[in-house]
C-alpha cells in the first residue's frame, strides 16, 4: 500500500456514516411509499411549498445581512405586512389579487426604504447586535400598528377561484395555490440571481462591499445601491407574505414565527449565501411536512409506537440546524468572515 493510499484513508473513513444514514433514509422512504404512497407524496408536495415560503422570506434576510451586514429582525413584520395589506386590498378595497400581489410587496419595499433611510443607513459598520436590537424594536412597533388597524384576531381573504382549484396528477390532487407559490419562489431565485450575479447593478453592489470608498471614488453611489437592495429584500418579504396569506390567512403571530425559521434558514444554508439559503429551506420545509409520515410508517410496520413523537414536525428545524453545525459550523455553504 502507497503513502499516498494511507494518507488518503482516514479523509474516507467519516464518509461511511454518512452513505450508511442515506441508506436507512432511503429505506424509510421506501416502507413510507409502501405504507402511505398519497399520504407521502401530498406532504412532499407541502413542504416543497412551505419551503418555498421559507425560501422568499429568507432570502430577502439573506440578501440585506449578506450584503448590508444587518441582521434584520423586523424582517418578519415586514412579511406579515404583506400578508395583512393583501387582506386590505383584496377583502376590504376589493381589488383583484393579482394587482395586491404587485402593489403590496412594492408597498411592503417602500416600508423597508423608509426604515433603512431613517433606522439603519447609521448602522452600517457597526457592531451586527446594534442592527438586531434597532430591528427588533422596529418590529414591535409594526406589530402593534398592525394590531390597533387589524385587530388581533386571525383574518383571511378568498384568492380568485383558478387559485381555489386543484390539480390532478396521477392519483394526487395538488391544489393550485401551491403550484403557483412554487413557480413564483423559482421566479424570484432565478431573477435575484440574474440580478446579483448576471449585472452591472450587482456587480457594483459587491464591489461597494469589497472597498467602499474606492467604489464612490469611481462615481458609483453605493447608499442608493444599498437602499435598492433593501427595498428589494422588503418587497420579496412583503410578496411572500401575500402567498402565505392567500393560502392560509395570517394573524399577529406569523412574523415571529417565520422570522426565526428564516434565521435558522440562513444558519443551515450559510451566512450570506443565497444558494444555500434556498437549499436550506427546501431541506427543512420538506423535514417539516415528511418526517411525521416517515415516523407513522415506520410504527405501523415495527409495531414501534415509542418512536413517534408527537410534533415531531416543529422541532425538525432545530434538529436539522444542530446536525448541520455539529458538521460544518459555518453551515452548508457559509462564507469565511461574515459578521467577524
């Protein structure tokens, strides 16, 4: 046996366990095919969506904190605004949905100017906790605005009737609300990177964040880059928003909730990464919805009732965020240096 051979063996010993825990994820996947095929496949499908949900929120966190270095923890009242100024446009103003679905998000971006002008545009170069603190306080007082205009109750408005529909595939019906959240989250990926990575717009924004000075000493005005990127990371909170509230209504509490999913998002994916940031929340949003039917097949096989865990689903975000940073602390995809 060569050197080389020696020295290249202990790098392939810790691949063992994982081909060993993709053979029994993918044997439990089987007996779940097996046990409960529709059952399977139409949460499969729910989780694509919810990660799709997941996906547009944190991105848009994503883009400001890895572009700004901000950690945006209004964010999430951002998304919640949108899900509430759908309710207002489409319920109360009675206008078609799909004019809510471009004037809210672009009324959620100006909402997000208006912070990184006034809250923000100070912060740049601080220390990250500042931003969190500003923004935490931001979003409390957009909960409590949204709460003496709204109301604390859950509300909800009808999506037109195409949305309302279902489609038949195979002996699956997939309602059409989801498929379409599914085509607008690839949308937004696809545009997002065209625009950070396929433009002069993006290319500049990166430069501005390399050397700043020297990016205005070339005539580039890197604050109104910054508050275009902003106002874009708003909007995309704002339309995610108008998708969550379509298919499920919204209440106070849904910005909360969904801003600390999309920071556990970004975690997994790696700070400032987007294409992690869009595996990340597929990964966790099909955990979320697949992995209690995984566990309710395997018990009903292995007659194993003490293996299933009674909101198993909830906690697979956090789960999923422990295995990933035991392995790799920077995340699936994280970048060397952020926030450091």
């Amino acid at each position: 046996m060569s050197a080389a051979t020696l020295a290249s063996t202990p790098d392939e010993l810790p691949s063992l366990p994982w081909v060993l825990a993709g053979l029994a994820l993918l044997a439990v996947v089987i007996v779940t095919l097996a046990v409960r095929p529709g059952l399977f496949i139409s949460n499969l499908v729910g989780g694509i969506v919810y990660g799709m949900i997941l996906m547009m929120i944190a991105l848009g966190l994503s883009l400001i904190l890895g572009l700004l270095g901000v950690v945006n923890f209004a964010h999430g009242a951002l998304f919640m605004l949108g899900a509430y100024g759908a309710y207002q446009a489409v319920a109360l103003f009675e206008l078609p949905f799909w004019l809510a679905l471009i004037v809210v998000p672009i009324g959620v971006g100006l909402i997000g100017v208006l912070m990184e002008v006034t809250v923000l545009r100070r912060l740049y170069g601080e220390d990250p906790l500042i931003g969190l603190l500003a923004t935490f306080g931001v979003a409390l007082m957009l909960e409590e605005a949204t709460r003496a205009q709204w109301g604390g109750t859950p509300l909800s408005f009808d999506p037109p009737a195409v949305l309302r529909a279902s489609v038949q595939v195979g002996f699956l019906e997939i309602a059409t609300t989801r498929l379409f959240t599914a085509a607008v989250g690839a949308l937004v990926v696809g545009g997002l990177y065209l625009l950070m990575y396929r433009t002069d717009f993006g290319l500049s924004i990166r430069a501005g964040l390399q050397d700043q000075q020297m990016a205005e000493f070339l005539g580039i005005d890197i604050p109104k880059r910054f508050t275009i990127v902003f106002f874009i990371g708003a909007a995309i909170a704002g339309l995610s928003g108008v998708l969550r509230g379509a298919e499920v209504g919204m209440d106070l509490g849904m910005g909360m909730d969904f801003v600390i999913l999309a920071f556990v998002v970004i975690v997994v994916g790696g700070l400032g990464s987007i294409f992690g940031s869009v595996v990340s929340a597929l990964l966790i949003g099909v955990a979320v919805f697949v992995t209690p039917v995984m566990l309710r097949a395997i018990t009903t096989v292995a007659g194993l009732e003490w293996l299933y865990v009674s909101g198993i689903g909830g906690l697979m975000p956090f789960l999923v965020m422990i295995g990933v940073l035991l392995v790799r602390p920077r995340g699936l995809f994280g970048e060397e240096g952020l926030l450091e």
